[in-house]
C-alpha cells in the first residue's frame, strides 16, 4: 500500500495526474482500516479534482463520508466539504454550493492549498450565496457567521461587497464586483460560472429594491444602479416575462407598478379550502366509526387461502 501511495504521489509531483489516479485506485484493495480507507478517498478526490472528474469526486465523497474516520479529524472534514462544494458548483448548484463553503471548518487552513485556498472559499461561498440566498439568509449566514469570518477577513472586498448588497449600496456592490470580474474569469473552478453567478446576484438585488414598493421611479432606481433607465427597463421586462418579478412597466411614465395580491381574497380561499379539508376528514371519520359499530369488515373466501383465484366478494351489510 505505500509503494502505491508513493507511486500516485510521485505521479502528481510530475503532473501525471491519469497514472496517479491510477495508483490511488489500486490502493482500495490494500485498505484494511478506516483510517487508510479515508486516506485513499481523500487522495482519490484531490486527483479526481484536478482532472474535473465529478462523477469520481460525489462517488468517493459518498465512499468516505460512510467512513467511521469521517467524522473525526476536522481536517478531513473540511476536504470533504471543499470536494463537496465544487461538485455542487461544477453542476451549478449555487445553493448548496454555499452552504458546503459557509459551514467549511476553519481548520482547513493552508492544508488544502493543493486544490483550494481559504481566500477562495471565502470568496465561492460569497458569491454563491448572493446569487441563490435571500436578504434574512445573506444577514444570518453571511454577516452574523462567526466561523465563516475568519474566511472573509483573508478578502476583505469580498467582506465589504456582502455588507453593500445587504445595506442597499447596489452601485457600490456591483461595482465592486466588476472589479473582480477579471480576475474571478481566470479562476480554475469559477470561470466558467461568473457570467451565471453576477447575473444572478444582480436580479436579486433589482428584486430586493422593488419588493417593498407599490411603485418605483424607473430613474431614480437607475441612478441606484448606476445605470441607463433604457438599459434598466430592459432588464426589468425580462424579469417580469421570466416571472422574476410580479409587476408591470408604465413606459411613457417611467414608473414599475407592482401587481400584489389580494390578501382578503386570498385569506378567503384558504379559510374555504381549510373547510373543505375538515369536512372531508369529519365525514371519513363518521364513516370509519360507523364501520366500527355495525363490525362491518371484509371477509375473503374459504378457497383465498389456497392460491386459489377469488371470483366473487363475500357479500357485505352496510349501515348506510
């Protein structure tokens, strides 16, 4: 088993990363305990992310997370939740990509470098997270997480966006973020998601500003944006089309009028659905207890028994 180990080793050293996959994958046949089951997957994952062989990565998370050692060394859980997270952000689940980056164990430290850094978790789980996380989850999962601090605090503008975006500063935080469109497009996991995730995060802040409204002046809210109202009455339209954002555009007025539902209706509907819903389990409890009164039941016949196929129903009483 350690010639194996130093065999995938020595592969990855040299930037052999198909032979090195190969020698770690020999090595499942040698494990004989928990702990060099979990060595095995943990280096399995580390080559398999290299190669963006994602099928590999969940099969092994699944492999290692079913160890007894799993739950032991903070360490390895945080390899585990840094493989799980760019899994997720690979299949565009920027969901559960941030979480798996919020929850990370600030004990991964440096010992990850080879695949991640704790700038770059602090920096996919922000993004992840404004792009998929509502205003309440952005405040209590970002701001008010102690242990996901001591990832923002490597990247302060990352820090200072996510406080942007949650106090309404949408100019500033946009801003921000094309500033580090450049580099972010030069990521190994994120390039190919920036153009997704910046789009996202720019809808939610465009629904943000219009929730609490009736209606918004289209030029005030570009001046917000620090854009054109043209532009911005663009992205509005599909918003509205896409089912983004419940509300109509007043054109020649510049002004978004949104449309609210009728809560006395709606409480209405709901009081006469809940109704329904209580008679309907009222009378099948009558029912039920009727049954009970009279012993009403069903009797198979004699020959069921016997494999036999059943041609008639024993004939039955009822009390209705």
């Amino acid at each position: 088993i350690n010639a194996e180990y130093m065999g995938g080793a020595f592969y990855y050293c040299r930037g052999d990363l198909p032979a090195s996959l190969k020698s770690y994958l020999r090595t499942r046949e040698f494990c004989t305990t928990a702990k060099q089951i979990m060595q095995m997957c943990l280096n399995v994952l580390q080559v398999a992310l290299e190669l963006k062989n994602f099928s590999l990565v969940n099969q092994y998370i699944g492999k290692a997370e079913q160890n007894s050692e799993s739950a032991k060394d903070p360490k390895d859980i945080a390899k585990l939740k840094v493989a799980s997270g760019l899994s997720y952000l690979d299949a565009c689940k920027y969901r559960a990509a941030a979480r798996k980056f919020i929850e990370m164990p600030v004990e991964l430290g440096s010992t990850h470098s080879e695949v991640i850094s704790s700038a770059d978790v602090a920096i996919y789980g922000s993004l992840c997270a404004l792009a998929s996380f509502d205003r309440d989850e952005v405040k209590s999962k970002l701001i008010d997480n102690a242990q996901f601090k001591n990832f923002l605090e490597l990247v302060p503008e990352v820090r200072e966006i996510i406080r942007d975006f949650y106090d309404s500063r949408y100019a500033t935080c946009l801003s921000a973020l094309d500033k580090m469109k450049s580099t972010l497009q030069l990521d190994i996991y994120l390039h190919t998601h920036v153009g997704s995730l910046y789009e996202s995060i720019r809808q939610r802040a465009l629904k943000q500003y219009v929730s609490p409204f009736m209606s918004v002046n289209l030029e005030q809210m570009a001046q917000a944006f620090n854009t054109t109202t043209p532009h911005l009455e663009k992205e509005l339209a599909q918003m509205i089309m896409d089912g983004g954002i419940q509300a109509r555009i007043d054109s020649h007025n510049r002004v978004l009028y949104a449309r609210r539902d009728n809560e006395r209706v709606m409480t209405f509907e709901k009081t006469l659905q809940t109704g329904r819903e209580f008679i309907s389990e009222t009378e099948a409890n009558i029912r039920r207890l009727n049954m009970l009164r009279v012993d009403f039941q069903v009797k198979l016949p004699p020959h069921a028994n016997s494999g036999m196929p059943i041609s008639s129903a024993a004939p039955l009483s009822s009390p209705f």
